[in-house]
C-alpha cells in the first residue's frame, strides 16, 4: 500500500475544477494497481448549490470508487494550500481494505456487522442537540473518538455520503448530498489513525475553578467576583459607573476583554491544592478537553462574566488569546507529537485537516500558511480536509481549533 492519491484545484465552473483534479488523480492511479473504493470529497461553498451534479459527476468519472465521504466549508485544505472564500475542491482516494471502513448517513445507519473504532464526522450545526448525538456516537465506537467537523457554507450546508453496502428501506432514490444531521466514514481498529487537536491559543493566567454560576453567567471564580479576576488577570484597571456612556478608560478595557476567549474544562475534583487550601491551576498550553468560546458580556452589577456556552459550579475556566505566534507554536507541537507517535518505520499514507473558518490565512501570517506548516512538520503527505463552522474531537464540538489526523501504516507486530 503506498500514499493515497490526492488532489485540488480552483476555477470558477466546477466542472473544470473537477477535471483539474481528476487528471491529477489519473496520473497517481497509473503509477498503482487498482482504485480505492473509498473517496473523500470536500468543496467551498461556492460549489454548494451545484453538489448534487458535482457528486454525480465524479461517481460517473471514477465508478471503482464506491463509497463516498465529504462536505462543504467556506475553505477547503490541501497538502500544501488553501482554497479560502474562493470556488475550489480536494480530493483523496484512501486506499483502505473495504471491510474496514463504513460510510454512514442518515440512510445508510451504522448497523449491525461493522465493529467501529473511531469515525470521521460531517455534521450540520442546525442539527437539533448535536452535541448529545456526537455523545452518542462516541460512545458506539471502541475507542470512544470521533474527528471531523460542521459543514460551513453561506449556501447550502452539503454533505455528501454515498455507502456501498445499504441504505434504509424507501430512500433507495438518495442520490448521495444531503442536508441534515450526521455523516462520515466509520473505521475497523486495523486502519491506523492517530489524531491531535490543537488549540490556538495562549492562557493568560492561571486556571479558576467556577464556584458559582447562572446559566451561561460566571458568578465566582475561585469564590471570587468573576468580573474582578477577569480585570485582574488581564491587569486592566477599571471603574464601572451608572453614568450615562462609557468612559475612554471602559473603551480600552472593553476591547481587551473582546480580544479574550475562556477555555473550559467540565467539573473535576477540588485537589491539588496549596498550604492555604485554595485550588492551584498553573498556566500551560491548553489540553484536548479544553472547550474555547467567546466573552459575550459584563454584568457590572453582579460583578458577573458571561459566556457563549452553558456553565456550571466546578468546571475549571482559563483567560486566553488568540494570536499569530501562538496559533503556530500550537501547531507544530500537534504536528511533533503525532511524528512522535509514529515508530520511524510506519508511513504516512495520508491526512484529513478540519481547521476553524476563522483562522485561515491572516491568522497564521500569510495565504495558505496554517498548510504550509503542517507540510513543513509532516513532510508532503497527501492531505485533504476544510475550514468548518465547529471541529470535532474525542465527542466534543469545538470552536477556533485544527484537529489533524493521519492515516499511518500499522504497527510493527500488528496484524
């Protein structure tokens, strides 16, 4: 088995957009025996209102591949470039045996006879508790991860999922783009697969714990008034008053708390703690269980801090920025630990990168950067993924985050 044959390209008519990729593909698969029969397909949003004709076009062009897996993003990622707001596609044939893989949707379940270890997801974030299915989903597989994202389009928000073995009874027309829930491919523990979620963004202080609490409105941190930890972490020194308007010296705090994002951890237990038994959280690069949303208000009276997601007594809460030097340190930290990972003799096969729609280009310095420093990390393995509305990692839904995963060789000694 070698590397798997991909490809990408920009035009304004996706049907040369297409044909561009294809003539890459073929020059790949003259070079090898036989077609994958597994392909994963990932267009912007330009491309969207047109998906249907898009898919059908490429399982009549490439018919050996059989199972179809992808969706839209505002961006698409290749080895080594971006396609961002611009019309483009990539495509990766992953040349992975057929009984280990499954491609589900909402007509062709998972069912019986397919043992999961981990699965690639495409999700529609209007999906109705979609954190709870991504749960559920977790928890059906054997390793208890999922990687993938939620599709991002100003137009459709597409996924596509044609499954060669079934689909449920009275849906036998579903032609493979749909609109609606969940969708990806399910892999057997066999296939190696190792996968990092970086965050992107550096803590400012040290970690609270969240002592009290009111929906999404943080009370206390560390049974202090959140507003006044908030202010001092920031070392911003402020004055809310009842005057009419803010003052110049509310302006300036105000948009360094907008440039603030706070990570969040679930409840854990009250140790280690200090000789004065207060809990101490050191500040450090922020873990895979860490979920970052945004500060979307003060509430000066009850010296409150509210957030973009539901809180509760005992979560812990870290301050932290976004910015360019931290968002690449991260990166390549993820990038170090899956070579790591890897013994020196397994190959890189292949790729799938789902980074945030809102850290492409700039973000990292440049067109194309956030790639260009996966490829220099990695080497040039073939990569495919997109810039999503939400990540998803372990069976969380992240924001602001890259979750890279490899497909490597097995191990040495496996089976």
């Amino acid at each position: 088995m070698s590397t798997f044959p991909t490809g990408h390209a920009t035009h304004p008519q996706w049907q040369m957009a297409s044909a561009l990729v294809l003539a890459q593909l073929r020059a790949q698969l003259a070079q090898r025996e036989g077609v994958p029969a597994l392909g994963l397909l990932y267009i912007t949003d330009h491309y969207a209102p047109q998906a249907q004709a898009l898919l059908d076009w490429w399982t009549s062009e490439l018919p050996e591949v059989t199972d179809w897996s992808g969706t839209v993003g505002v961006g698409v990622a290749a080895s080594n470039a971006e396609y961002f707001d611009e019309p483009g596609l990539a495509v990766m044939l992953c040349d992975l045996p057929s009984h280990h893989f499954r491609v589900f949707s909402g007509v062709a379940p998972l069912g019986l006879g397919f043992e999961p270890h981990t699965a690639l997801v495409h999700a529609d974030g209007h999906t109705p508790e979609l954190s709870e299915l991504l749960i559920e989903l977790a928890e059906r597989t054997s390793a208890g991860y999922l990687f993938g994202g939620v599709a991002a389009s100003r137009t459709v928000p597409i996924q596509f999922a044609i499954a060669s073995d079934s689909t449920l009874k009275g849906q036998g027309a579903a032609r493979g783009a749909f609109e609606g829930g969940l969708s990806g491919v399910a892999f057997h523990e066999e296939v190696g697969l190792v996968s990092r979620v970086t965050q992107g963004c550096q803590p400012v202080a040290p970690r609270h714990q969240i002592t009290s609490a009111d929906g999404n409105l943080v009370l206390t941190l560390d049974d202090e008034p959140a507003l006044d930890v908030l202010l001092r972490d920031l070392k911003l020194k402020v004055t809310f008053s009842d005057s009419a308007g803010p003052t110049t010296e509310v302006q300036e705090a105000l948009s360094v708390v907008r440039s603030t994002l706070v990570g969040l951890t679930e409840p854990v237990e009250l140790d280690p703690t200090d000789l004065q038994g207060k809990r101490v959280l050191r500040t450090g690069q922020l873990g895979d269980d860490v979920l970052v949303r945004h500060i979307i208000g003060l509430d000066p009276a009850r010296r409150g801090v509210a957030m973009a997601h539901w809180v509760e007594e005992g979560m812990t809460l870290t301050f932290c920025q976004r910015h360019r030097n931290a968002a690449r340190a991260d990166l390549m930290r993820i990038c170090a630990e899956i070579r790591e990972e890897l013994e020196p003799d397994r190959t890189l096969w292949g790729a799938v990168y789902v980074s945030c729609s809102g850290r492409g280009g700039p973000h990292f310095g440049g067109d194309s950067a956030e790639l260009q420093i996966v490829r220099h990390a990695l080497g040039d393995v073939p990569l495919v993924g997109f810039f999503a509305g939400g990540e998803i990692a372990g069976h969380s839904l992240y924001g602001y985050t890259g979750v890279l995963t490899v497909f490597a060789s097995p191990e040495r000694g496996a089976s």
